[in-house]
C-alpha cells in the first residue's frame, strides 16, 4: 500500500488557483481535512430496524488501511508540509473576491471550510493533535421527562500524537469501538441498567461504572453527559472511574475529563481518571482505592489487541464486576462487563480469545463464572461505503 500523498504533491498550485472550479477547490479540502483534521472512521451504526431513528452526528474518513492513517499521521506533523497547506489555505481565501454577490451558498461554505481548516492547521494540529466534537442524540423515556425531544449529548476530545516507539500509545486517539459503544449506550440507556427510574430507586446511594482502556475518554465522558441529562435525585450519585495505563494517554484523557465535566462538589456525577495496570492488578494482595469496591458496571472498547489482553482483563473483571447478591435489589439489576471491538479477518484470534477466556466452568468463583452471556455482529458504514464490522459481548456471572 502507498502512503499518504503530501500536500507540497497533491494540492494545485497556488497560482492557478483562481482556475479551479468549485468542486476541485472542494476536493482539495477534504483531502487536506483528512490529513489535519481527520475524523474516526468506521463508526456509523447501521439500524437493524427500518425504523427512523435518531442517528449521532459522526462521518468517517476516506482512510481505510492502518498503513495510510500511520502515514497520514506522520504527515500531520511535517512542518515543512503544513507551512505549505496554510500558504495554500491562504492564498484561496484571498482569491475569493468578498465583494461578489455570489459569495453565497456553496462558495461561502468552501470559504468558511477554508478559514477553519486554516485555524487548524495554525493549531493544535502543529504538534499532531486534533480536536473533535462528538455528538449523540438521546430520546428519553416519557416517564423519566415527560418529554420525547432529543437531547443533544456532546463532548469535545483531544486526540495527540501515537508514540511510534510503544504501541501501548494506541489510546491517544478516538477509535470506531469507542463511537459504536457510545451510540449504543446513548440510544438505549436502559439496556445498561441507566435509567432514572432505576438509579433512584436502586437501594444503594451510589452507582459505579468502570472503562477500562478508556483512551481520549469518549466512553466515560459521554455516559457523564448522559447521565446528567437523566436528571438523578439529589441523594444519588453516579461514580465513573475512567482507566488507561499508558503515561500520555492518562494525562490527556484526564484533561478531556476535567474539560468536559469538571469536579463539582454538587454534582451528582463524577468522573475519575486512575492508572490501572491489567496484567498485575489480580495478583495484587492489596486493592487500593478506586479499585477497593465493586462495579456496577464495566465498559470496553478496542481494548483486546493482544493474545493476553482477554485473560489480564478476566483478572481485572473477576475482582471489579459486582457478584450477584441475594438482596432485593438484586433481582432487579444485574452487573455486567459490556465489550465492543472490531472484528479483522487478520486477527480473528482477538474475539476467539475473548469467548475461550469468557466460558463456563473456568474460573469459578463462588460457584460463578464470567461468561459470555450475549454477542452480536455490529456493522457499520463510512464514507466510501466500505463495511466496518463489530463484536459486541455482554459479559456476567453465571
């Protein structure tokens, strides 16, 4: 496969710029938006109903191989490349003539698209980050509003640049998994045990939901927004502990978190960010703080990349999940560990692994086991009308 064509090689030249009609000009701003400002591809649910529903505003990029996003990556932080693609922007936006009246329409949407890649790559995008707004649409229940109006739910994240030097790096950008599980999660709140009908009515005072390999954040950040929307009495408190491992990826994640919903001593809704190291954490004697209690809920995506990540993550979940109880709440909710990841012809042992650690009889504890309780084929769409496709596994005791 080919890399990445910089823009010193694919733009046209400055100077007949003038020349270029609207669609070419156009062209050529995608593909400078997909080298400086690229979006998570391969992250559009396709509904199994026919049914309209409330889609999340999410597109995807033209990139499909692994070896052209690295390249596109690479190019991103080219110095020389991107004073070029800004002289480019530039001298396009001086080369619209502000005072024509057909400064409207289409050519004032290419002149704004001009203006703001131009910020970007004057930004952020400088030191190979990039800034993305997430958007998904939440439709609640009429008993928990008496509304039916969508709630738009929004975070905006930071991606930074991979270290090539250690692929643990991997969490420092927003991957499809992380899209496909917040759409699923915003969609339907209900099927993770997050209503405010529940949550208020639950027993215990406080509810805790864990992400593991969390990444830039999107997951943890979006059920913080979401359960803010839901609107939790008083006397009730959600806690998210968002983890990650790799050094990089926790400081950023940690300043997505405290961006999107910052500590409030009021709020009902907190998120952490911690440390959590899978391959030692079950054999660790002592379980420290936030890691001392159990979870209602666990969440996962793109995090099973290696043939021992599914059996370190057993460990984690055997001492993190909830176990069943026999209280009288117990009947009504359930923990479980939700898990998205991709499923590539090339690394078919990734969700073969999860369903051999994941089964019954092994690992007994307290005569239950983790195991698969439900998976399912997510197939989603991107740009080019390529097939993404998904796993999904709903995990528990059994």
């Amino acid at each position: 496969m080919v890399g990445a064509t910089p823009p010193t090689s694919c733009l046209p030249p400055i100077r007949g710029i003038p020349l270029e009609n609207l669609d070419s000009i156009n062209a050529s701003l995608r593909y400078l938006r997909s080298v400086y400002h690229p979006e998570v591809r391969g992250s559009r649910r396709r509904r199994k109903s026919l049914l309209p529903r409330i889609r999340a505003k999410l597109t995807t990029p033209d990139v499909s191989s692994p070896l052209l996003a690295a390249s596109l990556s690479h190019l991103r932080t080219d110095p020389f490349e991107r004073a070029y693609a800004m002289k480019w922007l530039t001298a396009l936006i001086s080369s619209f003539d502000c005072g024509d009246e057909e400064m409207v329409g289409e050519k004032e949407k290419t002149l704004q698209n001009a203006a703001s890649l131009l910020a970007v790559c004057a930004g952020t995008s400088a030191a190979g980050t990039v800034i993305r707004d997430f958007t998904f649409f939440y439709v609640p229940p009429i008993e928990d509003s008496g509304l039916t109006s969508p709630i738009p739910i929004t975070v905006k994240l930071t991606d930074i640049s991979l270290d090539n030097n250690d692929f643990g790096s991997v969490g420092a950008q927003t991957w499809g998994g992380a899209c496909v599980l917040s759409d699923m999660l915003v969609e339907d709140p209900g099927a993770f045990g997050i209503s405010a009908k529940r949550l208020n009515n639950q027993e215990r005072r406080e509810f805790r939901i864990l992400e593991l390999g969390a990444g830039t954040g999107l997951v943890s950040l979006i059920v913080g927004k979401l359960l803010e929307a839901i609107s939790l009495e008083p006397s009730h408190e959600v806690e998210i502990v968002a983890t990650d491992y790799y050094p990089s990826v926790l400081t950023n994640l940690r300043t997505n978190a405290q961006n999107n919903i910052p500590h409030a001593a009021n709020s009902s809704v907190k998120v952490l960010t911690h440390a959590l190291d899978w391959s030692s954490f079950g054999s660790a004697s002592t379980k420290v703080a936030p890691f001392n209690q159990p979870f209602d809920l666990i969440l996962g995506a793109d995090i099973v990349y290696e043939p021992e990540h599914a059996t370190w993550i057993h460990s984690c979940i055997t001492h993190l999940l909830r176990k069943p109880s026999v209280s009288a709440e117990s009947s009504s909710y359930i923990a479980f560990f939700h898990l998205v990841m991709p499923l590539r012809a090339t690394h078919a042992f990734e969700s073969k692994s999860v369903e051999t650690v994941f089964t019954a009889d092994t690992h007994l504890v307290e005569d239950f086991s983790l195991q698969v309780l439900h998976n399912d084929t997510i197939v989603c769409e991107t740009d080019t009308g390529e097939e993404v496709e998904y796993i999904y596994f709903r995990i528990g005791w059994k």
